[in-house]
C-alpha cells in the first residue's frame, strides 16, 4: 500500500516535524510525505503542495492511504474538510486521522463523523444566515442605508442628463464625471422611463 503523509504549519518560524515524528511513532512509514507552510484558513485544494499530492493519489493505480495528524490538515472548515475526503474517497484512497483515534474517514465509523461534520456545518451555514439577516434588519430599522452606494448625487445626475441632451456622449459625460458608463446610461435610461 501507498502511504501518503501529508504535514501543514502555518507560518515559515514552525516546523511539520513534530507531526511528521506522530506519525511514524504511530506506525505509518511515508512513502510520499507532502509539507505545506501556509494559513489553515487557506482551503486544502488551493495549498500548492496538498494540490500536487491530490494530482498524484489521483494517478497512483496501487491501494493507497493518507495520513494526517489532525482534522484541519484536511480543510479549513467542516464544508471543506468534507469536500476533501469525498474527493479523497473518489479516487480510492483512505484517509486516517491520528486524531480521532487513527479512524479512516471513508470506513463506515469515519463516515459517521462525516455525517456529524456535515450537519454542524449546516448548523453552522444556518447560523451565519440567521445572524446577517438579524444584523439586515436591524440596519433597516435604525434607517440606515443599504446596498452599494449611489455613484453620483442629485446635482451630478442632473448634470450627466443636461450634457446628454446638449448631445455628448455617453464615454465623454461618463469621464468627465469620473464615473462608469454603465452609471450615465442607468441616469439616462431612469430619465426616459420618468418622462
């Protein structure tokens, strides 16, 4: 069996080395052991050595494993960390957790905390819509405005409308004004559709 190590430390003042002497002392010798120094808030696909090994245990034919010392090796959060092992499991490799007691997340055991995983995430999904709908309407009740905020005011829409209709062009009003052309045109298609 092919045996993967994969090791993460977030900042180039730490060392993978503590995880790496985890993982031999629990028994697992590397076949092909990938390091990545970069944020755990980075999601695992996009760290550039986790990407490279994900290449490889796609185009390994031969059984094979990988080992990581903890969850957040895998992901940065629930969501992501079980996008990874179902790629992970798509291409018939396990996937071990020292962590969780050395469980490999595709057995029947390691899919249960994947199920668990899966619903506190969607706990977690739900909670953040709850709170930024509640922080919504609070905004609106004290009056405040929201969305993005207008491009030009009053005076300068009027502006954009007279120099329109003395015949300038869009490209020339919208440099003018510093503005877009899609902001002159919105001015001058709301004109039209008052008039």
């Amino acid at each position: 069996m092919h045996t993967f190590i994969y090791a993460r430390v977030s900042t180039a003042g730490q060392t993978t080395e503590n995880q790496l002497l985890e993982i031999t002392a629990a028994g697992y010798e590397a076949d092909t052991t990938y390091e990545d120094v970069i944020s755990g808030k980075v999601p695992a696909m996009e760290r550039p050595e986790f990407a490279k090994m994900m290449d490889t245990i796609a185009r390994t034919k031969k059984p094979k494993r990988l080992i990581v010392t903890k969850l957040d090796r895998l992901g940065r959060d629930a969501v992501d960390i079980l996008g990874t092992v179902r790629a992970l499991e798509s291409t018939g490799c396990a996937v071990r957790v020292l962590q969780l007691g050395d469980l490999d997340l595709t057995s029947s055991a390691g899919k249960l905390v994947l199920s668990t995983l899966a619903a506190v995430a969607e706990m977690e999904r739900d909670i953040l819509i709850e709170r930024t709908n509640a922080g919504l309407a609070r905004a609106r009740k004290e009056g405040k405005r929201l969305g993005r905020p207008k491009a030009t005011d009053d005076e300068a829409a009027t502006a954009i409308r007279e120099k329109l209709g003395m015949g300038q062009s869009v490209s020339q009003v919208a440099r003018e004004h510093g503005v877009s052309r899609q902001t002159v045109m919105r001015i001058r298609d709301g004109e039209a559709s008052h008039v």
